[in-house]
C-alpha cells in the first residue's frame, strides 16, 4: 500500500510540474520601422574555407512566400485570435512592400516552404532616423532563426 502512496504522489507531483511550467513565450522584442517593407532572403551559414572555425553568410532572396500582417495587441500570442490587417508577396528578388498600412502594432509572418516564421513590428513615425526598406533584410536563417537586419547605407 506504501508503494501505491508514493507511486500516486510522485505522479501528482510530476503532473503538477508540468501544469505549472511556463507556456513558451513569443519574442517582446518588437522592430521599430517606419514603414514594413524591405527583403525577404535566405541565409545559409558556410564553413569559410580558409579558417574553417569561421562561417559565411550566404543569401539567396525567397520569392516564393506569402507575407502577412496580424494585428497585435499587448503581449498577445501570434496569430490565432488576430486578425490579417494586410498580404503581399515578394518580387523575384525578395522585396516587398505593405503599401497604406497604418501605424501600429503587427505580427510580420511570413510563411515560406509552408513553414510560418513571425517577428513582432512596431510600424510607427519617430524622430530618429530609421533603416529605409532597401537597407532592412528579413532573414529566414539555416538555423530557424527569423530576424530583421540592416544594412548600412552603400553595401
């Protein structure tokens, strides 16, 4: 009867573990722009071949992609409860546009080879200068990764 006690209560206990661990959280980490537009691209980590502790970015534009913006509110998660504010698709070179999309705030999703990589955007007009759509990548890394990059000017 002791066996079953102790055997019962690790499995509550077990149990209770996994109802109270934390709920994967979605990136609070929003990209500031003025405007949500910009390249789409791969980015592939290759061995340098001269140092090979050292790695290559190599980038191939993604044209083949369906792009999406989902209202945000709060910390709510991407995108069940949201709704599509506007969708566009890259050009053969990768780069995009939401044309008219207010301020605010966004889920940006692309959904490329049927797979949905999301970054959190604040879409607004600020006194600083911001990266200008042919300086800002949206890189879907080797890796899983999806961030958004900038270019300095002239590169």
């Amino acid at each position: 009867m002791l066996k079953i006690e102790t055997a019962l209560i690790v499995v509550l206990a077990a149990a209770s573990w996994t109802l109270a661990a934390p709920a994967p959280q979605e990136s609070d980490e929003w990209e500031l722009v003025a405007k949500l537009c910009g390249k789409l691209e791969y980015v592939d980590h290759v061995p340098d071949k001269n140092n090979p502790i050292l790695y290559l970015e190599k980038r191939r534009p993604i044209a083949d992609a369906k792009l999406l913006a989902y209202e945000r509110s709060g910390n709510s998660p991407c995108c069940r409860n949201s709704q599509v504010i506007a969708e566009t698709k890259p050009n053969k070179s990768g780069e995009f546009e939401f044309k008219g999309l207010p301020y605010g705030n966004y889920w940006f999703v692309a959904v490329v080879d049927q797979k949905q990589h999301t970054i959190p955007v604040l879409v607004r007009r600020t006194q600083e200068k911001l990266a200008v759509c042919s300086q800002m990548s949206f890189a879907v890394e080797d890796t899983g990764k999806f961030a958004l990059r900038i270019r300095a000017p002239g590169r």
